[in-house]
C-alpha cells in the first residue's frame, strides 16, 4: 500500500500562500468597519447630491423682501363694501365665465350651445348654481372669489338662458338691518 492518505493531496511550491489578503485579527476589524463606513459615507453622498438644488438663501437680494417672505402671515383679511351694487349676469359672465364658456375649453359648455346646455338646464337652477359655486369637473369653484353668491348666480341664469333656459335671474338680498334699530 501506498503511504498517502485517502483522497486527492495536491503539491504546493514552499512560496505559496493560501490565507488570502486578511493575515490578523485587526485587519480584520478595519475590513469589517470600512464594508459598512463606506457605504454610509456613498448613501449619504448620493442624497446630498439629489437634494441639492440652487435654493436661495434667506436674505439674498432685497433684505426687505426677505424678511417679509419669511415672517408673511398665513391668511389674510378682505374688506370689501358690503353695500356695493351687485353687477347683472352679463358683467360678471363676462369677467369671470367668459374666458372658457366663449371657447368651449375643457369639456365646457360654450355660451349659447343649446345641444350641450340642454342636459344641465333640465337639472334645474339649483343645480347649476351649486356646480358653479362649488366647481365641476374642470371647473373650479367660482364662490368665495371676487363676486357674491348672487352675482354667480346670475351669471348662471344668463349662460343658461341663452341656449334656451327660461331661469329668473336672483334679486339682491334684502339689507339686513341693524341689532340696535330692532332691539328698540
């Protein structure tokens, strides 16, 4: 028999190595340390440079402007002459309705257009007013912007009536009166 153990034994030259690049237990810490250090140090790099973005800073340029952009209040106060002369249909069609009911832009229903006006006027005045109030599809909410509720509603009567309604434009509200002339 032979004087070799069982299984394959290679030779090796005495100048080769096989322990492979880590030789002691503190080039293993560093190895250990910079797998999980330099993939930190890439991830936090990578965010800086998405986030980054030629943002201005505060109190470049107009220092006045700055500083009012910075300290603006969040809402705001709009005094407006409550007994004012509500404008007719037309006035405020034309001021506010105009720019898509003349052109028909977005899907709206163009000023005197019986076809598309049909279907809507059957639904009644009620109805009109609210999606003109609250908005409807593309159309945002026209209440609360620079007309009344009745003016809205008048602009509805008239858009309406010109492609076959037969709506009453709305009357002004009556004035309220003062709490003192009623307490007397």
């Amino acid at each position: 028999m032979s004087d070799t153990p069982h299984g394959s034994h290679i030779e090796m030259s005495p100048d080769e190595d096989h322990t492979g690049p880590i030789k002691n237990p503190k080039q293993m810490l560093v190895a250990v340390a910079a797998s999980f250090i330099i993939p930190v140090f890439a991830i936090i790099g990578l965010v800086y440079y998405v986030a980054s973005d030629n943002k201005p800073s505060p109190g470049v340029g107009d220092a006045k402007q700055s500083l009012a952009q910075r300290i603006q209040k969040v809402g705001t106060v709009e005094i407006r002459d409550a007994n004012r002369e509500l404008k007719n249909g037309e006035a405020v069609y034309t001021a506010q309705c105009a720019v898509c009911h003349a052109a028909g832009v977005a899907g709206a229903p163009k000023f005197g257009d019986g076809a598309a006006w049909a279907a809507r006027i059957k639904t009644g005045y009620e109805a009109l007013l609210v999606s003109a109030l609250k908005g409807k599809g593309a159309m945002g909410a026209q209440g609360g912007g620079d007309f009344e509720d009745t003016e809205i509603g008048r602009a509805v009567v008239h858009l309406a009536n010109s492609a076959g309604g037969k709506f009453e434009a709305p009357k002004a509200p009556a004035p309220v009166v003062a709490a003192e002339s009623t307490a007397k």
